[in-house]
C-alpha cells in the first residue's frame, strides 16, 4: 500500500513574493538549474517539480501583487 501526497500539501499560505523582475530572474535560474535532471531518477524528477512549484508560486504572486490582486 502507498501512500501519496500531493505538491500542494505544503502550501502553507501565500508566498511573499519580491518584484516580478526578481522573481522572473530566480524562475530561470531554477530552469537552468533543473534542465539537465534525468527523467529517470524520482529524486532528480522530486527535487526539480518541488523548485519549480515553488518558484511559480513566487512568480504568480508576484505578477498578481503588481497587479494589485490577491493582497
């Protein structure tokens, strides 16, 4: 029996977000940094889908802060 657990599990709250040019510089950073990850080990394919989340995450909320939304 397996037992799964969902990215959005650990979604406590909203991200406190910087300013969409720095949240976009760390958003390609992580891509850079997660581009060579196999898609044949879990951990790697873990490691990158858990950075990139997060970073979208950033980025959104950011997008939508300088939009004036969802504060």
């Amino acid at each position: 029996m397996s037992t799964n657990t969902t990215l959005s599990t650990y979604d406590d709250g909203d991200p406190t977000p910087l300013n969409v040019a720095n949240e976009l510089d760390m958003a390609a950073r992580v891509l850079s940094e997660t581009a060579n990850a196999s898609i044949f080990d879990d951990s790697d394919m873990i490691r990158s889908a858990v950075a990139l989340r997060m970073r979208l995450r950033g980025l959104a909320a950011a997008v939508l802060a300088e939009r004036g939304e969802g504060q």
